[in-house]
C-alpha cells in the first residue's frame, strides 16, 4: 500500500468502493463468457489480456467484473 500511495493520491479503495457500488447487477457477465476470455483465463503463459474503449463506456467496471477470477488463475 505505501507503494500505491508513493504512485498517486487517489484514493483507490474508495473509488473501487464506489464504481462497485455502481455497477448494475449482471453487467459485464457477458464478457466472462466469451470464448477469448475463457482462453485467456485458462493459458499458462499469463499473457496479457488488453481491453481497450472509449473513455466512460465501462472498462474499469468490467475490469472489476473478472478480477475474482484472477485470484483462481494466478
């Protein structure tokens, strides 16, 4: 945590806090169950899975969406 500190002043929890808080039940459920992901999800190499879009059409949501998923795969 100093680290994240030393790196910025926001306040991270509290922003993860709030954008879940906002997310919609069911959003980006979609995406968990596209092919790329499950291949991804599954590869031993842990290559980086790039999610790129606009500014506000929901990446940090959706990141917040499959991190779970992350704790099982690395």
């Amino acid at each position: 945590m100093k680290i994240l500190g030393w790196l910025s002043s926001i306040p991270h929890h509290e922003k993860q806090t709030d954008t879940l808080r906002r997310r919609h039940e069911n959003t980006g459920m979609w995406f968990l169950e596209l092919a790329e992901f499950q291949d991804w999800l599954k590869n031993d190499t842990k290559n980086i899975l790039w999610c790129k879009g606009d500014p506000g059409v929901g990446k940090t949501i959706l990141a917040y969406v499959f991190n779970p998923f992350l704790g099982r795969s690395l």
